[in-house]
C-alpha cells in the first residue's frame, strides 16, 4: 500500500483531523465524461463517418489496428473536448471515454491502446496526394468542402426563403516556418489569412489562404461553390452576402470585399450583396452636408448624432457601373465618423437607416462565431496560442487541421442544436458547453454485458444532461 511517502501519493491540508492525500491511481476514470453527448450527436448527424469517406486508405487492410474512422472520429471528439495537440492522444489513447467513443475497447495487437497515439494521428494529417511508405492515408478536399455545405443544408427541414452568407479573413498566426507563410502589416506577425463563411451559427466553409493576398482572394470562387450547391438543394432561395470585419481586422477586411470582381459576379448570379465601403475624399465630400448637421445636433444635445443619405455612386476607374451607396454621417467624441457600405438591394425594401443600423450592423454577429470557432475549440490556451494549432510543414497539412477544428465546432454546434434548445446553454458558446456538460468526472466499469459509466453525483447540469440525452435519443430513431 502507498504511503505518505510514496513520490506519487500527494498530501494536502488536514481536513477534520483527517489527512488529505491524492495519487493518480483510480484506474478507469474518465474527466470527459459528458463526451457521450458527443457520440450521440455524431449518431444523429452521421458526421465523423461521412468526413471519414473522404480519405483515401491505401493501408494493407489485414494490418490495420485503427481504421480511417476511429483516427477522424478520435481527433475531432479530441478538439470538441479541448485537446487539440496530437500529442494530447499519447494519452488519451489510454482514456475509457476516447475507447467507447471509438466503439472499440481493447486493441488486437499487444502492448497497443484502443484508439491510436500521436505519430498515427500525425501520418493521418500528413498525407499527401499519392501514398507513399510512410503516408498511405490521402483525403479529398472537393470532398470535405461538400461535406460543410450537406451538413448545413440537413439542418433545415424546410427551405428557408432568404439566407445570409457572412464571409470573413481573420488572421491565424505563425511561428514557425510554415509553407506559405508571409508577414502581414495590419496584424505585425507572420500568419495565414484564412476565409470563413457562415450562415447564422452554422459554418460552411474555412478556407486556408496564404496572408500575402487581398482579403477578398478567392471570394469569388468559394462563393460560387456555396451558391451552386445551396441552390441545387433550395432553388428558390434568396441569398444575400453580407461580408464582416473581425475585431482586430475591422479596418483591413471590413471594405475587403469590396471588389468589382465580386460585386458583379452577384449581380449576374442573382445574389444579393451588402459590403462595407472604404471611405475617401470623394465619399466624404459627398455627405459634407449631412456631416454637418449631425455635428450641429451633437453639439446642440451633447451626445453623438447621425444622419443618413442614400445616393449612387461609382468609383474612377475601378467599378464597371454605378452602384447603391448608403452613408452614416456620424459626429461622436467631437470628431466626424462616417462610413459607407455599398448594396444591391432596392431602396424600396430597405430605407437607408434601417438597411445600416438592422442589416449591416448585424454582421457583427459574426465576430463572435469566429471567435468560438477558432477560440473555444481550444481549452487550455491562451487567445494567441489556441490559433497556433497550424503548426505542420506544408499548407495541406494545416488546411486539413483547419478542418478538423471546424468538424468539432460543427459537431459541437449540431449538438447545441438538437439538444440543448430552450435550456440555459441554448446560447451558450462551445466552450461553455465544455466546461459545463463534457467535463464530468467519472468512474467507468466494464463488465461482460455492459460499460458503466458512474458520473459525479454533485454533478450540477445533471438535468441538462438528462434532457439533451433523452432529445438525442428520440432524434436518432
């Protein structure tokens, strides 16, 4: 028996004349327990199976021990519950959650875990487009990128009549040497600018982009992608695009997508545009008027005040046509502070205030979706070092990285969906959903006709637990 002074026994403060003391020596005992949430949204939604599809196995089949599934499966359930190194899995390849989760409990191989260690996991991201000794494991992008969009489109059981693309670059940081890596000005490091697009909470793509281009690079075709295939699906649907401005890159990407190029792939493809406008001498000029009677009622009142002025207008050379621009005439903090965002939409639908201040606006939505899904997949990092998660050599590697964080987002998103509604985390962001339903402790007893998992009594969301249970269940039949 281990005593007090055992190295791996650790006392602590005397509690009611008793000695306090922990050791790591509980056996199966499992600190994600909640993670079975996780399993059964993945039954409902079908994800990990369908994201598994898209990789090529070129493995000799009789020498497998983990297949293509249980590797995908075992690294977005990882990510979903914060550990989001591969090198986490040396050790979580041991944990009975992470083996149930696989649906495999032992290994047919001596001396082997359940579910695989960091260096497969590593060969899996690693692949490349033909096998080679060492990297047998391929996967398909065109595949991947689909498998965003389905999973959007499955969430509705109706065609809605209008939806909102938000797209955004937002910086991913570096610090390595990494393909395609570049220094970028605004943000002063060396990073990855990739391209997001939602609609609402759901995520229909993450793109990784090198950062030495316009934000706006590539728009144009990934757009063109989502719209082909929404509208495969829902031919009736309206859809508008709505660009935003991430926190630290509201003045670099906010007017990125202001582009000729863009714009008038929408006009021709019947799609709504909304982007923010960068603002020059000429623009200013045109709303000197309204800029004025805004400081006079400002300083009249002594608080901000705004104006509105719809007008058409068109760049010198770079725009093919004139276009709708509506202007924000704004004096606060004794300085003037306009802003422009050109559209296609009609002023009949939308008067110049209303399309700023309840359309426009509203994209800042979007910020927080970025952040959850670059942020909270990662528990224990700080902001900078939890987008550090692009650490492989080549760009395909990272791009695929890219996608396992996003599947987990998804995952975790879809959960929220169908379980969570009217419930206090309804809203919640992932990593609350993580701290509060996946982090449960809990013993975990095998026997020949069935797995225990005893979770904490004092557990305080056991409700919240129970009812998102009972919702997966019913959804999966």
């Amino acid at each position: 028996m281990q005593t007090e002074c055992s190295a791996d026994l650790f006392g602590f403060a005397r509690v009611a004349g008793r000695a306090v003391v922990a050791a790591f020596d509980g056996g199966k005992i499992t600190s994600d327990a909640g993670g079975l949430l996780l399993g059964a949204a993945d039954q409902v939604v079908g994800l990990i199976d369908r994201f598994a599809r898209s990789f090529r196995d070129s493995r000799s089949a009789e020498l497998i021990e983990h297949r293509v599934a249980t590797m995908v499966g075992q690294r977005i359930f990882g990510i979903a519950l914060g550990y989001e190194d591969v090198v986490d899995h040396d050790a979580l390849r041991h944990d009975p959650i992470m083996a149930v989760l696989a649906g495999k409990l032992t290994a047919r191989r001596k001396n082997c875990a359940p579910v695989a260690g960091k260096s497969t996991l590593n060969r899996l991201e690693l692949g490349t487009d033909a096998p080679t000794a060492y990297h047998k494991i391929g996967h398909d992008p065109q595949a991947i990128e689909a498998l965003f969009v389905d999973l959007f489109l499955e969430a509705h059981r109706r065609a809605p009549r209008q939806i909102i693309l938000d797209l955004d670059a937002t910086d991913d940081p570096l610090h390595g040497h990494q393909e395609g890596r570049f220094f970028h000005g605004y943000y002063d490091c060396y990073c990855y600018l990739p391209l997001y697009v939602f609609c609402g909470r759901h995520l229909l793509a993450a793109k990784l982009r090198r950062s030495n281009i316009d934000a706006s690079a590539g728009a144009v075709e990934e757009v063109a992608r989502l719209v082909a295939q929404i509208r495969a699906r829902w031919p009736a649907v309206r859809i508008l695009l709505r660009p935003t401005g991430q926190a630290r890159g509201l003045k670099a990407h906010d007017s990125g997508f202001a582009r000729e190029g863009l714009m008038r792939w929408c006009e021709l493809n019947g799609v709504d545009y909304l982007f923010g406008l960068a603002r020059n001498a000429r623009l200013t000029g045109a709303i000197a008027a309204e800029l004025e009677a805004a400081r006079q009622h400002s300083e009249r009142i002594g608080r901000p005040a705004r104006r509105f002025k719809d007008f058409t207008w068109s760049t010198l050379d770079s725009w093919s046509r004139e276009r709708r621009v509506v202007a924000k005439a704004e004096w606060t903090g004794g300085g003037a502070n306009p802003r422009f965002v050109v559209t296609s939409l009609s002023r009949a639908e939308h008067q110049a205030r209303h399309l700023y201040e309840k359309l426009y606006c509203a994209r800042g939505e979007m910020e927080n979706r970025i952040k959850e899904c670059q942020l909270d997949p990662f528990a224990d990092r700080t902001p900078v070092q939890a987008r550090d998660r692009l650490s492989a050599a080549t760009m395909r590697a990272n791009q695929l990285r890219l996608w396992f964080a996003a599947m987990a987002y998804v995952l975790v998103c879809g959960l929220r969906r169908i379980a969570l509604r009217h419930t206090q985390f309804a809203q919640a962001t992932c990593g609350t959903i993580r701290l509060k339903l996946f982090k449960i402790g809990a013993l975990v007893r095998v026997s020949v006709r069935r797995i225990k998992v005893a979770m904490a009594s004092a557990c305080p969301y056991q409700n919240e637990f129970a009812l998102a249970h009972s919702r997966l269940t019913a959804a999966a039949r």
